[in-house]
C-alpha cells in the first residue's frame, strides 16, 4: 500500500508564491511516477505537472514556466514550488502516485486560493 498526504495549501494573493508537499510512505518502491493535479469548482480534475521515477518532468502549459515540480533524493517527497500565482490557480490540488502495473493512488487534497 502507498499513502499519500499533501501539505502547503492555503491563501495567497495573485501574484505571490506558495510551495505543496506531498509525503509518500508504505510501498514507495512501487511507485513510477508522482504528479500534482488540480480540480476547480465545476471543472474536471486536471493534471499539473508529473515527474516520473527517471526525473523527467512534465508540465500543464497553463503552469509552464510558473511551477516546478521537484522531488527528494530519496523519492518519498515531492513538491511543488508555484511562483507568480493567478486567481485561475485556485483549486483543490491533489497529489497522485502512478504505481508499477497501472494502479493509481490519490492523496486527500489541499486547497489553494488565490485572491485577486
């Protein structure tokens, strides 16, 4: 079993800065890939940046050059950093880890708002 657990959200104005956690623990050998995604009120859960077991990263292009996701060297925290933040950044923000044979697991969210 994976479990995961974000940390980091809260509010900030448009323009500033805020940096999410997200903890891995239990079975972490299993996990290929860890990703942040987002979901806005009435709006679908969308991907914002993924980096995969190899470091390659991959990003939204509504975040490009805005976010980084990084993560430690030992693969059981990942981050990430959001710089110059937009009021359309506001959303629940979901840590994801993509397991060895295709399974997925979810963290419970942290919320993110941005006031104009």
């Amino acid at each position: 079993q994976v479990q995961l657990v974000e940390s980091g959200g809260g509010l900030v104005q448009a323009g500033g800065s805020l940096r999410l956690s997200c903890v891995a623990s239990g079975s972490i050998s299993r996990i290929n890939a860890m990703g942040w995604y987002r979901q806005a009120p009435g709006k679908q859960r969308e991907l914002v940046a993924q980096i995969t077991s190899g470091g390659t990263t991959n990003y939204a292009d509504s975040v490009k050059g805005r976010f980084t996701i990084s993560r430690d060297n030992a693969k059981t925290t990942v981050y990430l950093q959001m710089n110059s933040l937009k009021p359309e950044d506001t959303a629940v923000y979901y840590c994801n880890a993509a397991l060895i044979l295709g399974s997925t697991k979810w963290g419970k969210g942290t919320l993110v708002t941005v006031s104009s």
